[in-house]
C-alpha cells in the first residue's frame, strides 16, 4: 500500500516538473548536457526537499502560509509562462536572459515546481507513511520525469520551432491556475 500510494503521489508531484521542463526544453536555451541535468536534478532535490519540510513542519507553520502558497506558485510559473508565450511570438526572441539552468531562474522554477511538495510532505507525516521511502520516491521521479520533458521539449522544439515555445508557456499558465483553482475550491 505505501508503495503504490507513494508511487502515485510521485508522478502527480513530478508532472508540474515535467511539463516546466518541457517548456524549456522549447526554448532550446540550455546548451550543455551538464546544464539539462542540473535543472532537473535542482528540480528533484526542491521536490524532495519541499516534501521532507513538509513532513518536518507538520501543522506548525503550515497556518502562516497556506494562505498565499499557491499565489506564490501562480506567480513564478505565469511569469515564465508569459515570458515563453512571448518569446515564441518574436523571430529571435529568447525567453530566459540567461541559461534556465543557473541562477535566479533555476531558483525560481525549483521553488515553483515544489510548492505544492510541501503541502505532501504534511500529508505524509499524518498518514504516517514512510517518510525516507517518500522522499526517495519523490526525488527520484522527478528527476526522470523533469529529464524526460526536457528532452522531449527540445525534440519537439526542434520539430515544430517556436510555436513550441507558446505551447510550453500556455502549459504553465494552465498548471499555474490549476494550482489556484484547486486551493480556492477547497
């Protein structure tokens, strides 16, 4: 049972980090293979991290911020969203100043892909599942699945050009309200 239920709380986890990852992966802006696993491994480690504080904070913080959590999440994915919507609009425009790989940027979207991890980790520490199993688990799917859509962006980016680049962004203006939407309707 804690196998499979952490199994699937793994891949609903990884998929916001999978589909992010494919939306860079349409801009092409990564040119190093040492810099495609660095995001996703930053991705894997923020996924994991956030679950395991989770997990830690219980119910003790979780009041001070449940408010403005999936505000923050909105934020982060539709300014990336946006600037890959427009990046696709312009003949040579890039969507990241810099490599998505380093700096603030991969901060960001290791921040706003593992929001929702936290809120996991919580959930984890009530139902008392295996807390290092979990963890491993998270980390470890998001890993493959962030190379995965990374890979795949750039194969499709490839293929289809910057048209690519705007599917990518409406993705994550999609995931953005999804996370919204599902915290309001609660």
């Amino acid at each position: 049972m804690d196998y499979l239920f952490i199994s699937v709380i793994s891949i609903g986890l990884a998929m916001d980090v999978m589909a992010v990852s494919l939306g860079i992966g349409t801009s092409d802006q990564i040119e190093t293979t040492r810099g495609k696993f660095r995001l996703s491994f930053h991705f894997c480690i923020f996924q994991s991290g956030m679950a395991a504080i989770g997990w830690l904070a219980g119910e003790t913080i979780v009041r001070y911020i449940e408010g403005i959590d999936h505000w923050v999440a909105f934020i982060l994915l539709a300014f990336v969203g946006i600037k890959l919507i427009r990046s696709g609009f312009e003949e040579n425009g890039k969507a990241f100043n810099q490599d998505p790989s380093t700096g603030k940027t991969l901060v960001l979207l290791s921040i706003a892909t593992s929001i929702d991890a936290f809120a996991v980790g919580l959930s984890i520490s009530f139902l008392k599942v295996p807390i290092a199993m979990s963890i491993l688990l998270i980390g470890l799917t998001s890993l493959i699945l962030s190379l995965f859509g990374l890979f795949t962006g750039i194969h499709l980016g490839k293929k289809f050009g910057k048209r690519m680049e705007i599917f990518g962004g409406l993705i994550l203006l999609i995931i953005g309200l999804r996370v919204v939407i599902s915290h309001l309707a609660i």
